[in-house]
C-alpha cells in the first residue's frame, strides 16, 4: 500500500506520516527529513540542497529525483510506503508515476491535509525536532519533559532553521503557487482524500485510518 500525504507546511504531514508508519508497519520516506540528513553529513547533494532550503524554497527536482528513486528502491519499501513532502509540483507528481511504473505498482491513496495559516503558523513557530531521532515536540502544544531534550531518545531539540516566521511565510506562498495542480492531479485520478487538519494529531489519524480500513478491511487507533 503506497499513501502519499499532502498539504502545507505545520498541516501535520510529519506527524502523522510517523504514527502511521508504525500503525500501518510501513516506512515513513520523508524528502524534507532525507534533505536534511544529506546537509548534516555535508554530502554533495546536501551543499547544493542548503541554500535553498534556508531561504523557505524548492529544491531543484534534478537534486531530488534521484534521491527518491533510490530511497524506494531499498528492501523495506517491498510492502509500501508513507510519503511525505513529495509530490509538491506538477512535474514531481509526474515523475513519481514514472518511479511507480518503473517498479510496477501505483499510488493508493493520497491525502490532503488542509490547515489554515494561523493553524500553520503557530504549529510551525512552535516547532522543535530532535537532532537525534526527529521525534516533534512544539514550546505549548506537545512540551517534553525536560526542557530542550527528546523524551524519546534524550537527544536535543531544536528549532528548524525554516520554521522562522519570515520563512514560514515564504514557504506558504510557495506551496500555494506549486501545489494546486498537484492536488487536481489526484483528484483526477480518483485517488485524492480531503481532510481537515486543523483537528488533534489524533482526530487526523482516525480519519486517515477509517478511510484506508474502509478501503482494506478494519484499522484502529
Ligand atoms: P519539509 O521537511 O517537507 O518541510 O521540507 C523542508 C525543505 O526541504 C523544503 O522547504 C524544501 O526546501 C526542501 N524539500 C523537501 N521536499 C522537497 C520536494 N519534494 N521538492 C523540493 N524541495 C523539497
């Protein structure tokens, strides 16, 4: 089963691409998480990749082709995958049917999630990742424990250097610009699922999930 979720930065892709990773035993392929590891090791596509992503803006699909191709040809992706943060234009989407083609199977299900901008803006703002394990936390809405530190794997928090209010802006325009044909896409194909997210993480997973059960048999919370 291959999902990819869609919808503006701070909708929730990230969280929720991660619980149901774990619910639906599939593996969370996240473009922006694999952009960031190759800028933390300083690889080549990571050098080119970190000005880009600085300034709140795509990076060129000629970076990030390839890099997905190989991510979905990896063993654990056999039985599927949750992707998130891809497709986010026209000729992505596009590119990603050929990756599919190429490896004989399709895109099941596609989720919108729609948030309003001062949903994202406060989510966004708020944001802290572990440096470790990427584990979310946010200043008020999801505080750890101890201040600055993961309570999952102790490792320390941090704030995106995108997640500025500035840059959190520009992401939004960009995401206007690029993915209303992303989201035509799919619904012309009939695999496209509106849903609102500016809900609970937990209210947002209940809907992904009785959509998919409805589709492949009872999935709970
Ligand atoms: P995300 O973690 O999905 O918010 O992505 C963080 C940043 O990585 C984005 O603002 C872009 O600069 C870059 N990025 C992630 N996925 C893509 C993509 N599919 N196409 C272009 N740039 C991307």
């Amino acid at each position: 089963m291959n999902i990819v979720l869609l919808g503006p930065p701070g909708a929730g892709k990230g969280t929720q691409a991660k619980v149901l990773a774990r619910q639906v035993k599939l593996p969370h392929v996240s473009t922006g998480d694999l952009l960031r590891a190759n800028v933390a090791e300083g690889t080549d596509l990571g050098r080119q990749a970190k000005d880009f992503m600085v300034k709140g803006l795509l990076v060129p699909d000629t970076l990030i082709q390839e890099m997905l191709r190989t991510r979905l040809g990896r063993d654990d992706v056999g039985q599927g995958f949750i992707l998130d943060g891809y497709p986010r234009t026209l000729r992505q989407a596009q590119a990603l049917d050929d990756i599919m083609s190429q490896f004989e199977t399709q895109i099941d299900f596609v989720f919108n999630l729609k948030a309003s901008e001062a949903v994202i803006i406060q989510r966004l703002s708020g944001r802290l990742v572990c440096s470790s394990c990427q584990a979310n936390f946010h200043r008020t809405n999801m505080p750890p424990k101890a201040a600055d530190v993961c309570d999952a794997c102790g490792g320390e928090l941090y704030q995106r250097s995108d997640d500025k209010e500035e840059t959190i802006r520009k992401r939004l325009q960009v995401y206007a610009q690029e993915s209303a044909p992303v989201i035509e896409y799919y619904r012309c194909k009939g695999a496209l699922h509106e849903i609102s997210a500016d809900d609970d993480a937990h209210g947002v997973l209940t809907k992904i999930l009785a959509l998919i059960g409805s589709h492949h048999g009872s999935l709970k919370v």
